[in-house]
C-alpha cells in the first residue's frame, strides 16, 4: 500500500488527481489536507488565539471534511481507530480523526500538518515512501530547484519548504523518505507512482 498526501492545493484538480491513482493499479492511501477548511481555522485561530490543543483537533476535523469532498469523486473511505485496522483495495482517503484521537502522539502545533501525519502513519504500517502531491515542482532552495536532499539536511540548514516543519523531524526518526511532486501537471503524479520517476524532489528520511 502507498500512502500519497493530496494537498488542498490540488483541489481544483482532484477528479483528475484520483483517476491518475486509479489508473495505476495500486492499492493507495490518500492521506487529505485540510484545503480552505484548515485555513478557516488558522484564520479564527489567529483572531481568538485558540488553545493549542483545540486549535489541533479542528484542523485535524477540517482534514476530514477535505476526505468527504475528495470521496466524492469515487474514491472509499478508510476510518479506523488503529493504524494496523487500516487495509486499502484500490484507492481510498482517510477519515483521520478517530485514528489521531486514539492515538494522539503528535505535538498540538501549527507545524504539525497533514504532511507530518501522513509521514507518522507511513512510520507506523511500514510504508517506507510518502508522495506529497501539491501545486509546484518540489523544493527549491536559493531559488534552485533541487531533485534530491535528506530530511538532516533540512533542519540542519533551518530550511522552509513546501512540507512542514515538522515532518523533516519525523523522517529522519523513522526513516520515511517523502517525493514532493506537482500534481497540476498532467501524468506526473501517475508517472512517479508507476515509473518511479517524474520532476520533483525526493527527501530521503535520513
């Protein structure tokens, strides 16, 4: 099973972003984002200063409403309470806030996204890879874009990337390695997954 991070970012593409995964052929997890409904909450959170921990479960909520959005373009749907009750046939999106609530192991922080818990759930079934689809072409650092990096590289450096803070941490503890790939391009998400190559940036979790 592959787990792959669909950004809120591509959600004016969505419809053709699951039929790429469809037409692989693989067994996929869509781990969502949390598209305008995470950002609602940044919003009220920077207007009424929530508390940390509230301010967490409602993104983690408004990742789920990003699931319901993405499962209507004929996807399942996975909700489980533990990360080994997670099996997937085809292509399905995760409901992921009974999952976090029984299994609350991440800092309540705004650096801490749905990049971060589609790493932490890769750690935990053994998937060694995260594919991150978003809307730009990977990393670029200096205004150069990079093909490859290690998670050490990035927090040494105190790099900022289209992935969050925290995720870097993750990778490097766990040793998940995440391909950060545009996935408003035609074929590129579906060339990586089943050619195992495609413009984009490969951080390796070391």
């Amino acid at each position: 099973m592959r787990i792959v991070k669909v950004g809120g970012s591509v959600a004016a593409r969505i419809g053709e972003v699951v039929r790429e995964l469809k037409e692989t052929g693989e067994d996929i997890l869509i781990v969502p984002g949390g598209w305008v409904f995470a950002d609602m909450v940044r919003e009220i959170d920077s207007r009424e200063r929530l508390n940390p921990s509230h301010a967490h479960w409602m993104a983690i909520a408004a990742m789920e409403m990003y699931a319901h959005y993405i499962s209507n373009f004929g996807v399942d749907t996975v909700d489980a309470n533990e990360p080994a009750d997670i099996g997937v046939s085809g292509v399905a999106v995760l409901f992921p806030y009974r999952l976090l609530r029984k299994n609350d192991e991440l800092p309540h922080l705004w650096d801490v996204t749905s990049d971060s818990i589609a790493v932490w759930l890769a750690s935990k079934i053994g998937c060694r890879e995260v594919v991150k689809v978003t809307d730009v072409d990977g990393i670029y650092i200096g205004g150069n874009f990079i093909e490859r990096t290690t998670a050490s590289f990035l927090i040494e450096n105190k790099i900022q990337t289209c992935v969050d803070p925290y995720s870097p941490r993750l990778m490097k503890d766990s040793g998940v390695d995440m391909f950060v790939c545009n996935g408003m391009v035609r074929g590129r998400v579906k060339g990586y997954i089943v050619r195992g190559r495609a413009k984009g940036t490969l951080i390796e979790g070391k």
